[in-house]
C-alpha cells in the first residue's frame, strides 16, 4: 500500500480527529484502568496491552498522514488559532510519536514479566505517561507544552517510585525536586514571552517575535535562553545531567526503557523551539530578532553538546554498573543529539532525527537487557565476574547486537547516523570538534562496553569464591526479587522485538533517512506550519445554541 | 505598587533559591512552595499590572489593554497554582517516606560524614 493511500484510509477512518486521539486515547485509557486496577480485574493486563496497541496503530496512521508532507492543524474546542490551544501533525511530531509508541510497547511487554505487579496503578500510570508525552509532542502552545510536560512528569515520579527501594526513593527526591525547579523556570520564561508578543501559540510567538521593538530584544533572549535551560534539564545536557544516571539507573527495567524517550522530549522541544520560535536555520533574514536569539543560542548549544559527548564517554569507561553504564549512553545520545541541533544545519537535523529512531530504540533495549542481565546473575548488577543462572548465551548474543548498535559499527543503524551526522557537520565551522569528539567517545563506548560484556560472560566461573551470598547483594529485598527475577517468554519476546526493529531500521535505512531528511526540511521552514496553525478555519457549528439563545430572548 | 510587587517576586524567589540549595528536604519543599509563589506572581504581573479593571468586556467602549485587565495571565496563575500544589504534595509524600525508610531528613538519604 502506497503512504499516499494509507494517509488518505487513515484521515478517512479517523474523521480529521486522529490528532486529538493519541492524547484522548491513553487518556481515556488510564482512567478507566485506575477503576479496574483498584477492584483487581483480569481486564486490567488486555485493556492495557490493547490501548498501547492501538496507539501504535494510530501513531502509524498519523505517520502516514504527515508523510504526505502536508502541515496538519487540530483547533481545539473548535477555537481559532491564536486564541485558543492548537494542536500540530507534522513529520516530527508523527515521528516522535511512532518511536513513542514502538518503544512503550517494548516497555509494557516486559513489564508483564512480573514488574507490572510490584506495585499499584503500574497500568494507568504508564498510560498517563504516555498521554503526556503525546500531548508534548503534538501541542502547538507553549503554556500548553508545559502542561503536558507537568502529565508526563507527574506519571513518572509514580512511574519511578513503582515498588519502591531505598535507592529508588532517594533518586526519586532529587528527580522530582530537580524537575519542580525546571517547571519554575519554564514558567517565568513562559509569562516572559507571553509579556513580550502577548501570545502563547508558537506559531503566532515565531511571526510576533520578528516585530519585536529593539528594546525587548534583550527580555526575549533572556526567555529564550530560560527556555532553552528547561528543556536541557530533560534533555539532559552538560550541567543538567546529573539527575539522569541515578534516576535511571534506579528506575526498574521497563520503567527505564519508557523513560528513555523521555530525554527525546527535551530534545525535540529543543528542536521545535529553535527552529519554530526562534528560527534557527534557514529563512530568516540576517539582523532580525529571532536571528539575534539563534545566534546567541547555538554555540552555546553546541558547546555544551560536545562537552557533554566528553563526560558522557568519561561516565561510560568508569561506570561500575551495567546500569549506570546504560545510563550514560543515554546521555552520550542525547549530547550527539543536541549536537545535531545545535549545527543547525538541514543535513545536521536529518542525521540528528535518523540517529535518534535508532539511539531511543537501542536505549530502550539495553535497559530490558540490562534487567535480565542482572536478573541472570542473581540481581546484581555490578560489572564483575559472577556465576550467570540460566542460559547466558542469548543475553550475550543480544548483547553483541545492542552494543553494535548502540557504538556506532556497521552494519546496524547507529553506524548510518553517525556517518550521516559527521558527514554534515563537515560542512559547518564546527567540523573538526563534531568529528574528533564524536569518534572519541564512539571508540570510547566500544572499550567501555567490550570491558564490560568481557567481565560480564566471558569471566564468570572464574572467582566463585570470592563472591558474596545473594542474598546480602542485592538491592531489594528476597521477596520482590523472587516474583520477578524469573525469565518469562514475554521478557524475551520484548527485547527481541525491540532487537528486530533495531535490525530493521538498519535494513530500513534509505525509506526512513528520506523521511527523517524530510522532516528536517519541513522544520526549517516556518512559514507552513505558521500558515497552518494561524490559518486553520474552526469547523461550522452543527448546531448553533448562540443562535437558539437568541430566538428564546436568553441572550443579550 | 510595581515597586512593591517587583520587590516582593525578588525576594520570594532569593529565599526560595536559598532554601532550595540547603540540604534538608524540608527546607527544600519550603524553597520550592516560595519560588512557585515568585513564579505565580511573576505570571500575574506579566499580564500588566491594573487596579480597577475588569477581565471582562462589558459595555461599551474600546476594549483595549487600557481599560481593561488581560484575563490570559489570570487563568495561567490559576493552572500555575493547581499544577504547583499538587506537586508539591507528592514532593511531601515522597520526603515523608524517604525519612521514614533511611532515618534522615537529609536529601542524599545519610548525613554527610
């Protein structure tokens, strides 16, 4: 089936309301899995397992639809454009919801391996979760993106403190008074530019801010900037990253694996406001306002993202968990990611995008991965010799795989974005830092992780001996561990799932970097989405109950 | 009135920021409750600032900023406020329980040795 017919079979079934499902529908979903879950019905698992299907399914039709090409606006409430809250389709968006949902239906699947059950309202939470990071992918309003970041935030404070340790507990405090704090500053720079263009509509922010008197230039790059520090500390760059290894490394396998498209929300409300708002990149006029706040932004930007590739790849060699470990590569693709941005360029942004699909799904896999691991060596989860339980062979296999992927080496995906990302970044001045750095810390993960996967396989039988009861080693309690640390076929249907659309991207390579290419260009230029957003007509009133107040005499 | 208002958003946030880098997790929730009150003061100012004017357009004349009050702010300080609250809740429960498993009111779980 041609795109072309799947866009057009989608906007037919789903009546031009398909853009408002994907926040209505896990909505809807985790309210009604908060009743089921507290009477303990068996419909909980199915219902939960359907409604992230169907949000796939829906994600895949919306995808469809945007790849079209074309700009699709969502007036909310049927209220127009400026005033009230829009919601926008457009490649990115379509994208990162895909990848949303790929990646939660990996988490969930694992999760019914026993985590679901640690503790209560796993089910809605995730989909709260899951509403919330819809909901900042697809909004059009900036007060209305800080709202969705509150949902998902919100769902992932319970999301981390699911079955709680102590470890836990301790990452949860600092994560969610680190995530209060950026709520703040999102705040104060929010009223800011609502101060300066009197909108809140980002569209309608992109066309007020090129009228911005000489005198208010300074006030909106100072927004800007507040901005630009909220959405670091999700996207976890350079100052702002120290929450992530510890949080993550304490969160539990399917927990961490959904959160790793967490990080993905900073760094696509990173790209959107650059290149919306701000209009970094191509199509605004040199000397203007907004060139004035990109210019100051992006080498900072980029700055920070190569010193974070730097402590990433540092945090990588020396961590002394599989999970921390992880964790790190998490924030190494997320500095290669605002890398991407911060260049600026269309090339950069397209490698960016590509090396993103491929660096979410590899990140989610090495969390379940690294869960199993762990679990297969009695929940331990340092990086030293151990007896391995049970069949070591397909976690090493996985293991060769995700880490393929995740360093960079051809064959699979990981290589085709970072050869892209290089090969772009050597047209821009940056060049020679983008290509030593970012080949450091690739070479610096593959030490990293081939010490690792050594000490984790191939060294196990030699010192039993020396090592420690289970019992005193593990971060939880015997009983917890008990339930959940038994391999079910759900927990290697999932990782092999997400293996297989690692696999796949690779041998996808060409149809998914024409789309990424093109969702860049989409990105940099503005005046579609502005047109879309501000032109949208609301739909005419079925019936019309101002008109009938009038005919009652109700209405003055 | 600017003066007072712009006087009491700085000090609001100076103490929440100050409390905020302390390492009881009391004193960080505080910090916290006054740099959200800062924030929701900042977020009703930006609005412009207007004593006797209404957010509603009644009657006649030209409803420009001049005459009347900007009633966007209004309902941000509103969704502003019910967001922070809430958090700050599970902020509470969160401290409540951690002093409860680890014994300290430290934010790190142990007292620096």
């Amino acid at each position: 089936m041609s795109t072309a017919a799947a866009g057009a079979v989608s906007s037919l079934v789903l009546g031009g309301h398909g853009i408002v499902m994907a926040i209505v529908l896990p909505l809807v979903m985790g309210s009604v899995l908060v009743v089921l879950e507290k009477f303990k019905s068996r419909w909980v698992v199915p219902l939960s397992v359907g409604a992230t299907l169907a949000l796939l399914v829906l994600s895949m039709l919306l995808l469809a639809q945007a790849h079209s090409g074309h700009t699709q606006a969502y007036l909310l409430g049927n209220w127009q454009a400026p005033f009230g809250i829009s919601l926008v389709l457009d490649r990115l968006s379509a994208l990162m919801l895909v990848l949303m949902a790929v990646v939660s239906c990996g988490a969930l699947l694992y999760a019914l391996g026993g985590d679901h059950q640690r503790g209560e309202h796993f089910h809605s939470l995730f989909q709260y979760q899951l509403m919330g990071l819809a909901g900042a992918f697809l909004t059009a309003d900036l007060f209305n993106l800080f709202v969705f970041f509150e949902v998902l935030l919100a769902a992932s404070y319970g999301l981390l403190l699911h079955g709680a340790s102590r470890a836990r507990l301790r990452a949860s405090l600092h994560y969610v008074t680190f995530n209060l704090v950026g709520s703040a500053l999102f705040l104060f720079a929010v009223s800011l530019l609502y101060a300066l263009t009197g909108t809140l509509n980002m569209a309608d922010m992109a066309v007020k801010l090129q009228q911005l008197g000489p005198q208010d230039v300074r006030l909106a790059q100072a927004a800007a900037l507040m901005l630009l520090v909220v959405f670091a500390v999700k996207a976890a760059l350079l100052p702002l990253y120290f929450w992530l290894p510890d949080t993550y490394a304490a969160a539990s396998g399917p927990v961490a694996a959904l959160f790793a498209i967490m990080t993905k929300v900073g760094v696509y409300a990173i790209a959107r406001t650059t290149a919306l708002i701000f209009g970094a990149g191509a199509g605004v006029e040199a000397g203007s306002v907004a060139a004035d706040i990109a210019g100051m932004a992006m080498p900072v930007l980029v700055t920070l993202a190569l010193a974070t590739l730097v402590l990433a790849a540092i945090g990588v060699m020396a961590a002394r968990r599989l999970r921390g470990l992880v964790s790190y590569l998490v924030v190494a693709s997320a500095g290669t990611l605002l890398l991407a941005i911060g260049l600026g360029t269309v090339q950069t942004l397209g490698a960016g995008l590509f090396y993103m699909v491929n660096s979410t799904l590899v990140a989610a896999t090495w969390f379940l991965l690294a869960d199993r691991i762990s679990a297969a060596r009695g929940d331990v989860d340092m990086l030293r010799p151990r007896v391995m339980a049970g069949a070591w062979a397909p976690l090493g296999v996985a293991f060769v795989v995700a880490s393929v992927a995740v360093a960079g080496m051809p064959p699979l995906a990981g290589f085709f974005g970072k050869a892209l990302l290089l090969q772009a970044a050597a047209l821009t001045p940056w060049a020679v830092w983008v290509v030593a750095l970012v080949l450091a810390s690739s070479l610096a993960t593959m030490v990293a992780l081939a010490r690792a996967g050594s000490s984790l396989f191939w060294k196990p039988a030699t010192e039993t001996a020396a090592q420690p009861p289970l019992s005193t080693s593990g971060g939880m309690s015997a009983s917890t561990s008990l339930n959940t640390s038994a391999t079910r076929p759900v927990h290697g249907i999932a990782i092999i799932g997400l293996l297989i659309t690692v696999v796949a991207l690779a041998l996808l390579a060409g149809p998914v970097n024409g789309y990424t290419e093109a969702a860049a260009q989409q990105m940099v230029q503005r005046q579609p989405y502005i047109d879309a957003v501000l032109g949208a007509r609301p739909v005419p009133a079925a019936y019309d109950v101002r008109k009938e107040m009038h005919e009652r005499g109700e209405f003055k | 009135m600017l003066l007072l208002l712009a006087i009491g958003i700085g000090v609001l946030t100076s103490c929440g920021i100050w409390l905020l880098l302390r390492a009881r997790s009391f004193d960080v929730i505080l910090g916290l409750a006054l740099l959200t009150y800062a924030v929701n003061l900042f977020i009703f100012a930006m609005g412009r600032v207007k004593v006797n004017a209404m957010p509603i357009l009644e009657g006649a004349g030209p409803f420009t900023l001049d005459n009347t009050s900007d009633p966007v702010p209004q309902a941000l300080v509103l969704t502003a406020i019910v967001i922070s609250f809430a958090m700050s809740a599970v902020l509470l429960a969160i401290a409540l329980r951690a002093r409860s498993e680890t014994g300290t009111d430290h934010i790190d779980g142990q007292e620096r040795k």
